[in-house]
C-alpha cells in the first residue's frame, strides 16, 4: 500500500468525492485507510445505567474508506497523483508521478 499515515490525500470516489483531507491511520492488512473528515457516520450510544448524569447521544466516527478511492496531493499543483519510488543515495524514497517532486 503506497499511502501512508500523514499523507494529504484528495477522495476520488464516493459521497466525499473531491474532498482534501490528511490519512490519520493506515491499515494495510485490510487496504483501508481512515481519512479526517470523511466517511464519517452517526453512531447512537446508549447512556450509562443508574447513573443520571451519563446521558445517550449521538457520536461522529471517521469510518474507513477503501485505499483505491483516495489519491495523494502532488506537493506541485494541488491535483491528484500516484506515487512512484526511486532510488537516491541509496535509500527508497516515494515520489509523484506527475511533477516527479518527492512526496
């Protein structure tokens, strides 16, 4: 998986499509990562039992969003990339396809 935690990423597919935001975890045993603001469901919670001051509500949970729906930002344009790896001074490191800036 080429998108790592801390990558600013633009949403390519679904009901966020177009949105930029920043990867706050990778999970690459299942090619998901968790995107700030996007994807993000009402999940109701029940409120605590005997104790009154323990009320239910309503809470917003960032879900999971398939890898293959977002995209890295090139650091150049501000526009959608892939990523691509090179070899310098003898370490890996990941580039942009588009402009060829590292990421």
């Amino acid at each position: 998986m080429k998108i790592k935690k801390g990558d600013n990423v633009i949403v390519l597919a679904g009901k966020d499509k177009g949105k930029k935001s920043k990867v706050l975890v990778a999970l690459p045993e299942i090619n998901k990562v968790i995107v700030e603001g996007v994807n993000v469901s009402k999940k109701h919670q029940k409120g605590g039992r005997g104790s009154k001051s323990k009320k239910g509500e309503v809470i917003e949970k960032t879900m999971p969003i398939h890898v293959s729906n977002v995209a890295i930002i090139d650091p150049k344009d501000s526009k959608a990339t892939r990523v691509g790896y090179k070899i310098v001074d003898g370490k890996k490191i990941r580039i942009a396809k588009r402009s060829g800036q590292k990421i």
